[in-house]
C-alpha cells in the first residue's frame, strides 16, 4: 500500500515539476510573450500589492486547471502559480 502511495506521489512531482518549468520560461518577459503563446486570459485583474494578474483556466478529463501569472506595472511576468494542471 505505501509503495502504491509513493509512486503516485512521485508521477505526480514529475508532473508538477514539468508544469512549473514549462511555466518558469515566461518569468521576466514580457505579458505580450505569454498572451501570443496562451491567448486572451479568461480573467485579467489588478491585485492588492498593483500588479496584474492574467488567469488562464482550462479542464482535462474533467479537471479544471488554473494558471495564474502575476504582471508588474512595466508588464513584465514575475510569478505565477498553477493549480490542477497536468
């Protein structure tokens, strides 16, 4: 059972891991960069600290997936979080 268990856990940092440096590329260009490749965000908004945040939401298999970039006034990327996406 908990081998079971640890190899899940490692397919899914495999995935995640895969996600995140799929992503990590945008960070420091600029926001135009990342629209020409993801198109218009489903969400766009100023957050509390004055940047933008462009989120991105998608399903596969039925799971939804959000990717959330966070874009500084010069509207460059410097930061971004996912969540269900694989």
């Amino acid at each position: 059972m908990i081998a079971g268990c640890q190899t899940i856990k490692e397919k899914t940092d495999a995935i995640v891991e895969k996600e995140n440096e799929k992503l990590s590329k945008y960070i420091s260009k600029p926001a135009s960069v990342l629209q020409m490749d993801l198109g218009k965000p489903d969400e766009d908004f100023k957050n509390a600290k004055g940047n933008y945040e462009l989120i991105y939401n998608t399903r596969k298999y039925g799971i939804p997936c959000e990717r959330r970039f966070e874009i500084n006034p010069d509207k460059i990327v410097i930061g971004f979080v996912s969540n269900g996406c694989f």
